[in-house]
C-alpha cells in the first residue's frame, strides 16, 4: 500500500508519521515545500520559494498543477495532509478523500485571524475525512466549526508516564518541561510569565525548557 503525505518533509511530527508508516513496510513518498531528507521516503520538493510561520504563504496554490502531476503519477491508496490552512488546503482542492492532521496553530490561531481564514479552514476540516488532532482543546474547537466528533480522532500529546522516572531526592514536586522551539510562534515566553506567576505561590515547581 502506498502514503502519499503533503506535509512539510523537514517537521519532526511529519517524520515521525512517516518512521511508523514505514517500519510497517508502507510505501511513503512526501510532496514538500521545503526541502528535506527521510530515509526510506521519496520527498518531491516543489519549491515556492521563502515559506515563512508568521505570514501568509498563498503562493503554494499557483503550484497546484504540479501537485496534481506528483499525484496522478504516484497513484498513492491514502493521501495524508498536514496542517489545516496550508498542505490541507492543497489537498481538498485536489483530492474529496484524505486524512488531516492538525497541529495547533491552523485551528487554534489561524481562523481567528479573519473570515477568510476562518472559512479556509471551516472548508478543510468538512472536507477531510478523518482529522487527527493533537490535543482536546483542538477537537473542541473543531467541534464549534461544526465538524461531526465522529470524525475527529484525538491523540494528546504528552510524556509516557511508564518511562518517565523521578529522582525521588528531587526537592520540586512539580515539573513542567517545554520542548517547543524556541521561534516566536512557539510562545515560549508566555510559558514563562505563566510559570512564574505559578511559582510565586508553589515554590515546588520548575520549569525546563529544552
């Protein structure tokens, strides 16, 4: 069986995606606008020049010819988009059977910014066919859109707490650790303030940002 994911090839959840589907013996191949390389995949790289996280970046649409060209000549049996307003986008226009996968800005941000945006991602979301979403805050959010619960599978992130081991000599009763990227969208420092609003009536918590 054959993946085709339209999703940036150089974002870790893309590649983890990616590593399963693989290791299960899938065919993977990846339609990117940023280049990349996974071991095991085949990535198209279509390049629309600069994409950037804090602007509007429209532009992939004028590649849609090509995208349908990769399409047609892959003959994938599951197509597979990552964030809503973007790679999502692409793929409703081209495909009415896909999966998405949502990461938190596209739903939790970008529809707030007008009507269109709101409407571009209302769009997206009532196109898919399955919607992963990462975490329950998202899927409600998907929910008031008007999007069925039915078809919204949630998978919250977090740590596997069968791994996770404390030093028992540890003076902190609580850990909150941030592995965001440390780029403006990530709000790494509202984590902070929040943090230190927190520690100033708990002093048995940390923070570790890595």
């Amino acid at each position: 069986m054959k993946i085709l994911f339209l999703a940036d090839a150089s974002s870790i959840h893309t590649q983890q995606w990616i590593r399963y589907f693989l290791q299960k013996k899938y065919e993977v191949e990846v339609i990117s606008f940023l280049p990349a390389r996974i071991d095991g995949a085949k990535v198209h790289w279509i390049n629309v020049g600069e994409v950037s996280p804090y602007k509007t970046n429209f532009k992939y649409i004028l590649k849609l010819p090509k995208v349908i060209k990769i399409k047609l000549k892959s003959k994938p049996d599951i197509l597979i988009a990552h964030y809503a307003t973007s790679y999502g986008l692409i793929t409703s226009l081209i495909s009415f059977k896909f999966i998405l996968a949502v990461h938190g800005t596209d739903i939790k941000v970008t529809p707030k910014k007008n009507i269109l945006f709101y409407f571009f991602t209302r769009f997206v979301l009532k196109r898919a066919d399955l919607i992963f979403s990462v975490a329950q805050h998202m899927s409600d959010d998907i929910i008031r859109m008007g999007i069925p619960s039915d078809k919204i599978f949630t998978i919250q992130y977090g740590i596997d707490e069968t791994k996770f081991f404390r030093d028992k000599k540890d003076k902190y009763q609580y850990h909150c650790i941030s592995t965001r990227s440390l780029r403006k969208n990530s709000n790494v420092d509202k984590i902070i303030k929040a943090i230190s609003i927190l520690k100033s009536q708990n002093k048995n918590i940390k923070l570790l940002v890595v």
